[in-house]
C-alpha cells in the first residue's frame, strides 16, 4: 500500500502533489489565436492528404477494373471478326470449290 511520507492519506489530504504536475498543466494551458490557427491549417493539410490518398487508391482500382474489361472485350471482339472472316475454320471442313 502506497501511503504519504507523513502517514496521511491521500484521500484525507484533499489533494495529492505529483511531482511537475504543475509544469504539464502549465504547458497545456488554452492555446492563443496563432496556435489554434496553425492547429486547424495542420489538420486541414492532414484531412487533405489523407482523402486524397483514399480517392486516388478507389480510382485506382476502379480503372485497373475498367482496363482488364476493355481488355477483355478487345480480345472478344477480335474472335467475334477472326470468326467472321473465316467460316471455314469454324466448320471444321476444308471444302475446297
């Protein structure tokens, strides 16, 4: 049990003194115009990067999407004329005229 050198309890004495205590509640005291200021700017910088990261990853991703469909596509299409071209592969014969 960790008591007071004096034997009070901490309880009893209303308040118990931490050392530099005082020191961190000094420093954290309310900040003026120029740091509230400069807080709300870094903040604002912050949110900034952090959607524009999120919007070029979604972006990203949506035209690596797009780009394997078109892909896709593209090499249907090409099937679709290669078949059309040539009915002759597609029949299997080779029926000479």
């Amino acid at each position: 049990m960790l008591l007071p050198r004096d034997g009070l309890c901490a309880a009893a004495s209303g308040r118990y003194e931490f050392p530099g205590f005082d020191a961190y509640i000094a420093a954290l005291a309310w900040p003026d115009r120029d740091d509230i200021a400069a807080l709300a700017l870094t903040l604002g910088i912050l949110c900034f990067a952090v959607a524009s990261a999120v919007l070029f990853l979604r972006t990203r991703r949506h035209l690596a999407a797009v780009e394997a469909a078109a892909g896709d596509e593209a090499l249907a299409s090409k099937a679709a004329i290669d078949r059309a071209a040539n009915p002759r592969r597609l029949a299997g014969g080779s029926r000479r005229a």
